[in-house]
C-alpha cells in the first residue's frame, strides 16, 4: 500500500518544480512584454491565447466545457482571483519594478493561503508542520532578498503593494480552486481563462485602443511564452495540484519560484549567488517539504514494531 503512494507524491512534487518554474519565467516575459504592449492588452491576449490552446486540446481530447450557468459563474470567480485582476496588477507593476523584485513579493503566496485557511474557511487541516514550512519559507525568502529588496522598499510602493494584492488574490484562488475537483482539470483552466478574456477584452479595446500599438518583435514572443508555457501549461498543472496536494501544498511553488528566478537569472544572465541566496534555497526547499511531504504514520510504524 505504501509503495503505491509513493509514485503519485513524486510526480506531484515534480509537477509542483514544473509549474514554479512556468510561473516564475512568466515575470521575465511580463516585463519584455509590457515594453510595447499595455497592461490590460497584454493580459487580454494572455488569457484569450492559453483559454483558446486549452479548448482545442480539450476537443482532440474528447472533453467539453460544463454548460451550467453556475459553473460559469465560478469560473469568473476564479477568472477574477487567478488571472483578470492579479495578472493586470503583476503587468502594471512591472512597469516601473523589476521582475525579480515582483516574484520575491510574490511569494508570500503560502502564508496567505495558510492565514486564510486557518482563520475562515478551514477546507483543509493547517497543522504545526505546515506553518513551519510557512516560516522556513519565508525566511528562506528573506534570506535570499536581504538587503537587496529593502533598499527597494518605499520606492514604487503602490507597485510593491499592486503585487502584494495580486498575491492575496492568488491565495483566494488556490482555495477557491477546490470547487472545481469534480472535474478534468482542464476545464476549470479554460473555463476561467476565456471568462478573464471576456472581462478584458472590452476594457482592453475602450483603454488601450490596441489596432493603433506598434508592438515589438520581442515583446509578441514574450506575450506567445507567456500564454502558451506560463498561462495554459501551468494552469492544468495548477488544477491538478490543487486536487492532490491541496491549497496549502500547491502554493508552496511560490517559493520555489523565487530560487528558480535567481537561478535563471545567474544561468542566462551571469549574476552570481551568493553564500546567503545558497541558504534561503535550502531554507525553502525544507519549507516546501514540510507543507507537501505526507507526515509519516507513526502509529503504522510502531504496530509493525
């Protein structure tokens, strides 16, 4: 029986690795992106471009959309939370912050879905060990930003809490998400992303005008990786983990996108880690194993004895 679970956790915590690196490339090419393209336009795209890859896939796939008027209503309730109002925050912020700076805030993610679970709505058990890997995360992150990002802090501040929302939005989604179980996770994917498009197309035409942009070649490529890697393959994911790890456990990637940030960073573009950013990865790496990993049958244990 043991052996049997084993497999699933593994390949949950290697989709768990998977989509916090989808994710945290998303905010490189949000900030190549909105050079050229405005905010609301971008996001528009993003979510029209993955709503549409996941509808096709979908059909070869034999699965369709639910038709109940309630399920669409949840939809663009998680549309709201996941994707229309955090992805224009993110967007707009990265205008004037820099995309490393908006993953490190953005990784606050697992503290307030644990603070949500743990103070309303109690969909799942917010246990001792999971609030030490919440500690040990946030302090890995701390470790990792030090004095770099407090100098940062009080500069674009309504930037800096533009992404703090986004990131309370996120935690309500990764709870709300739990609604949609019952179905291929593909659905709920779809389903939200067209209903985000659908909330900003208008206001991407009424704002932005978007036949009179002149978009750059760069910044086009950016929006494609954004809609097709970071938006349609991570949110399958996403639904996925939400069903087996939980709420808790799938936000956990948060913290993980912030070493994988640094790590990208270093590989394409030379900067080097220092000793401090080596701890706050072991930091969160230990984080993340103490909000994922199953906590072991002790009692199993000492029966077998």
């Amino acid at each position: 029986m043991a052996t049997s679970h084993k497999p699933n956790h593994t390949l949950g915590l290697a989709l768990l690795a998977a989509l916090a690196t989808l994710w945290a490339s998303s905010y490189t090419f949000i900030k190549i992106g909105v050079e050229t393209i405005p905010p609301i336009t971008l996001i528009a795209a993003r979510t029209l471009i993955a709503g549409g890859i996941l509808v096709l896939i979908m059909r070869l796939r034999g699965v369709r959309l639910p038709r109940e008027r309630t399920q669409w209503r949840n939809f663009a309730v998680q549309a709201c939370l996941n994707s229309v109002v955090p992805f224009t925050l993110i967007a707009w912020a990265e205008e004037s912050i820099d995309a490393g700076l908006a993953v490190i805030l953005n990784s606050m993610t697992p503290v307030f879905t644990f603070l949500i679970t743990w103070m309303w709505s109690r969909h799942e058990a917010t246990s001792a060990r999971k609030l030490i890997g919440v500690v040990l995360g946030l302090a890995g992150t701390c470790v990792i930003v030090g004095g770099q990002a407090f100098t940062h802090v009080g500069q674009e501040l309504a930037a800096q809490l533009a992404v703090v929302l986004a990131t309370i939005c996120y935690a309500g989604a990764a709870i709300f998400g739990r609604s949609f179980k019952n179905l291929d996770p593909m659905a709920p994917a779809a389903g939200s992303l067209l209903s985000g498009a659908i909330i900003l197309l208008p206001l991407s035409l009424i704002v932005d005008r978007p036949w009179n942009l002149a978009p750059s070649q760069a910044s086009i490529m950016a929006l494609v990786g954004l809609a097709v890697f970071s938006t349609a393959m991570a949110f399958v994911i996403y639904f996925r983990l939400i069903r087996t790890l939980g709420s808790v456990g799938t936000t956990a990637q948060a913290y993980l996108r912030a070493p994988i940030g640094i790590m990208i960073g270093a590989y394409f573009l030379g900067e080097s880690l220092s000793e401090a950013a080596w701890l706050g990865l072991l930091c969160i790496l230990a984080g993340v194993a103490f909000m994922t990993i199953p906590e072991a049958k002790t009692k199993a244990a000492v029966q077998a004895t």
